[in-house]
C-alpha cells in the first residue's frame, strides 16, 4: 500500500464546485420563473378570463333578448309571413349565450381549483428551493474544505488561491522585499 495519495488535479474540484455554482444559480431562476407563471395563471384566470366571460355572457343575453324581440315583432307584423331568419338569429344568439355560460363556469371552476391542482405539482418544487437554499451552500463549503485540504496535503495552492486579490501587493516580489 502506498503511504501517500496521489492528487492530480485540484482544479477538477474546483471546476465542479463552479459548475455546481451554476447549475444553482439556473435553477433557482427556473424555479422562480416557474412561480411567476403559476402566479399569472392564477391570476389570469381569476380576473382577466373571468372578467372576459362576465362581459360575454351579459353580451349574450343582450343579444338574445334582441333577437327574440325581432322575433316577436316579425310575428306580430302582418307583412311578412316567413320568420325564418329571426328564428335562426335567435337560435345562433341563444348557442352563443350558452357556450358564453359553458366557458365561465369552467373559468370559475378553474379558479376555485387551481391551487388544488397545481399545489401538489409544485411541492416538489419548494423541496428543491429549500435545498438549494439550505443544503447546498453547507456541501460547497464541503467541497472547499475538501479542495484546501487537498492542497495543503499535496503542497499546492489551488488555483484561486494564486491569483492575487485586487488592490493588494500578493504575488508582487517587490513587495516582499526582492529584487524590484
């Protein structure tokens, strides 16, 4: 057995804690993206298509009223006999207002079920932002550890760890009392 590790790249490490970085940073904008569609969802259901289903179905009984009254006024008048066309306005109106009806009820049985429905699909999703958030900084201070531990036992920095910080004299020889 040999008596020492053989460490070959640090920098591997390193490059997976960056991608692991990022791989979190997409995610929680996806997660967050998710959210603000569930949100306009929600939102336009309740108001935007219920609104629109209100107008409609007013629109319809308007329109319906109108034509039956063209209807009645076409039968009462002595100088036409084929009432054919009020009856099909009639008839069209009264389909419409029904369909009208249809589209706002199943609006507001969205509405009253959405959270119920969608509730369930994004749990999972919380489970991940609370693991992100909570889990993950904990492994990639694990990972760093594990990255520093590795070069003090290899005898190497790490990469980052070479790059002089802005704005100080690290890795300058002038500054450490060499040769200008």
């Amino acid at each position: 057995m040999a008596d020492q590790a053989k460490v070959t790249s640090i920098e591997a490490l390193e490059d997976f804690r960056s991608a692991l970085l990022r791989y979190r940073d997409r995610t929680v904008q996806a997660l967050d993206d998710v959210g603000g569609e569930i949100k306009r969802t929600r939102d336009w259901l309740a108001y935007d298509r219920r609104m629109f289903w209100e107008a409609e179905v007013r629109r319809g009984q308007r329109r319906l009223e109108q034509a039956e009254a063209e209807l009645m006024t076409s039968r009462f008048s002595a100088l036409k006999d084929d009432h054919s066309v009020q009856q099909l306005a009639v008839k069209k109106a009264r389909r419409m207002l029904e369909e009208a009806e249809a589209k706002l009820r199943a609006v507001r049985k969205w509405s009253r079920d959405f959270d119920g429905v969608v509730e369930p699909a994004a749990r999972p999703l919380e489970a991940l932002r609370e693991r992100l958030s909570h889990e993950f900084p904990k492994a990639v201070a694990s990972l760093e550890q594990m990255i520093h531990a590795l070069a003090d036992y290899s005898g190497r920095l790490p990469a980052r760890a070479t790059a002089p910080k802005a704005g100080t004299d690290e890795g300058n020889p002038a500054s450490e009392g060499g040769p200008a």
